[in-house]
C-alpha cells in the first residue's frame, strides 16, 4: 500500500507511536476490562484522565500555578464569544489586531458586546494577511480590558515574529494551529486558547489556559458551558468535553514530553518547514507570497500562478500519496500543513514532488 502523507491543517494526524498506544488501551483501559470510550469524565478513572491530561500540558509549557487549564466544549471559534462574555469590564472596551480571516471574525463577534477598536491589520497588504503588522503600546487603548490576536494564521501562512507589549493590558492569543509546536512564554499572555484540532488530536474541544485573575468577572448571564470560573470550579458538569478527547490529547502531550519536550519539536518543525522554504528561495516556479520574517513553520501556502496547474497540482500529488494540500477556499493554491506528527519523510516527499511536477509541467510563456 502507497505511504500515506496528510498535510490536512485540520483535523490533525495523530503520531504514530500514539496511534499505538490508543489500539492497546481503546478495549482494555489500563487493566479495567473497559474501554476509554466507556468512562465516565466524572468516574474516578475519567478525574484520572482529566487531571493527568492537565499535569502533562502544564509541565510542557511551563504553566505557572497562577493560571487554570480548562477543557472546554467545542472549536476554537466558540470562544470568540466566551472571550468577551467572560473578561469585558463595565468599560467593555476591546482592541483586536486583524491579520485573517479567523482574526476578523473573532473581532465581529465581540463586537456584539463590546466597543471593539482595530488596533492594526494587514488586511491592506498585497497580497491580502500576507504579514503581521508591527504595534507598540500606544497603539492600544488604555482603558481596554483586553487585546486579541491570532498567533499563526492557518490559512494565510503567517505567524506573530514577537509578542506584541500591551503593558498593562491583558493579551489573549488564539494559538490553534500554533501551541506545542515550540517553547511558549505563557506568563506573556493572560489567556491562550487553541482548538485541539489543529496539533494535537481529532476532536471538538478548546484548551483554554486562563490568568486566575481574569476569573469570575464578565456578565452575569454566561452560559454555564462558556462560564470560564465555573468550569474551572467543575469542569465535569458545565463543560462536558468528551472524555475520549481529552484521553487523546494526554496520549499527545505524553508523546512530545517523551521524545524531547517542546524544544525538539521546535528543532524537528523548523527543519522540516525550511526544506520547504529553501525551496520556494531557490526556484520560480512556485510562489509564497508571505513576508519572509512571518512565515508560519505550521502551515505553508505557495501558488503556481495558475488555477489550473494548481489544481492539477493538488490531483496528481493525491495520487502519489500527498493528500490535502488544497489551500483555502477563497484563497485558492496549495497549503502544506505540518503539525508535530507530521515525520521529515513527508515533508522530503513533498519536496520532491513539487521539483517533479515542475518539470513536467512548464508554463506557457505569455
């Protein structure tokens, strides 16, 4: 059977060494005669899962105590109302930097309980998102309860290249397609959230990494599945997560914590991004119309400058093992998603593809 490489941005493959462990404990959880898919978040066992899954992560990232871990139900787009509903002040003042089409989005939805200010956006750029703009302090308000951005853009290729200085002003990144793929500064940040989704496991659930001081404000109506202090407080009744997700993204972090920590999938992503990259430098054929010193190493976006030989592109590299590596819909080319469990091989196959399909495909001269 023909080796299989999927650069779907989401969902996530998962490594190879969890799939395994998965097989051996899906019917036989530990010893107990029962399957993961059977137990109860709020069973002994599922507090197990629950609490191991949340130790993991907080000694992968270095989670101060001062800050919650909540799983919460659904993707990283049902936050975009949680953030707001949870944090805003009497002043309900907001600043949002636009650098996507998820970014946007976000700051459409707070706009219906908040003044959201655009504090900066690279939607002018040209091509459209294809860098991030550079803000100092002074381009936030003051009196905000919070600035919003979105650290890797999944669609558009890009990432944040520093950590914008809000002062005092709390900062919340959507790191969806971002977190566990390197070393986080997270007391740079009062909340981070990422759908598990994008790097670390199949699933509909949001990790959400809180400042404890941004608990138990925000309005009164709350639902109690977005109610961050009441999830927080019992996360087994308001949020809910499948307990089965939760048990995968724990395979995922003990995973990385066993093969180097977040310093060696540093190492291993930026490798396997400039091979790519060192690529796209040396030849015409293809594009990639981001700004050099915001390239995501996550998701790689690249263009023949023909829809058809895109298209093409896309075929015939399915064909040969290569599968999702059509871009965004209204964006169009080709995207090379490349989450943790993504192996070196693929990304060598990839590589070697696109030299191929260049050759046998030249353009017509115009």
């Amino acid at each position: 059977m023909k080796k299989i490489y999927n650069f779907s941005s989401s969902p996530t493959t998962l490594p190879q060494q969890v799939v395994e462990k998965l097989n051996s404990q899906l019917f036989n959880y530990n010893g107990t005669g029962l399957s993961v898919l059977e137990i109860s978040s709020t069973s002994e066992l599922g507090a197990e899962i629950v609490n191991s899954a949340k130790k993991s992560l907080r000694e992968l990232l270095n989670i101060p105590q001062n800050y919650k871990i909540l799983f919460m139900q659904g993707d990283a787009s049902a936050q975009f109302s949680a953030i707001p509903l949870n944090i805003l002040s009497e002043r309900k003042y907001a600043d949002y930097i636009v650098t996507g089409i998820y970014s946007n989005r976000a700051r459409q939805e707070a706009k219906k309980y908040a003044d959201v200010a655009e504090a900066a956006s690279s939607g002018g750029a040209n091509p459209i998102f294809s860098t991030i703009p550079y803000t100092q302090k002074s381009d936030f308000r003051p009196d905000s309860d919070y600035v919003h951005i979105c650290y890797n853009n999944t669609l558009y290729g890009t990432k944040y290249y520093y950590i914008p200085d809000t002062g005092n002003i709390p900062l919340v990144a959507d790191m969806s397609s971002y977190i566990l793929s390197c070393p986080i500064d997270v007391t740079k940040f009062a909340l981070i959230y990422a759908g598990v989704e994008n790097n670390i496991c199949p699933g509909d659930m949001t990790v959400v990494i809180i400042r404890d001081d941004l608990l138990g404000g925000g309005r009164k109506d709350i639902p109690g599945v977005m109610n961050y202090n009441l999830v927080a407080e019992s996360d087994e009744i308001y949020s809910a997560t499948s307990l089965f997700t939760i048990y995968l993204a724990k395979l995922t972090f003990d995973w990385i914590t066993e093969v180097g920590g977040l310093e060696e999938m540093k190492r291993r992503n930026e490798r396997k991004a400039s091979l790519i990259y060192d690529y796209l430098d040396r030849q015409s054929y293809y594009t990639s119309p981001v700004d050099k010193k915001c390239r995501s190493y996550t998701n790689i976006v690249f263009f023949t400058g023909d829809a058809n030989l895109d298209s093409l592109f896309i075929r015939r590299a399915a064909e040969e093992g290569l599968i999702n590596l059509a871009g965004y819909t209204t964006i169009g080319g080709m995207r090379a998603s490349l989450p943790n469990s993504m192996p070196y091989e693929g990304v060598e196959a990839l590589v070697g593809f696109m030299k191929k399909f260049a050759q046998e495909n030249p353009k017509l001269e115009m």
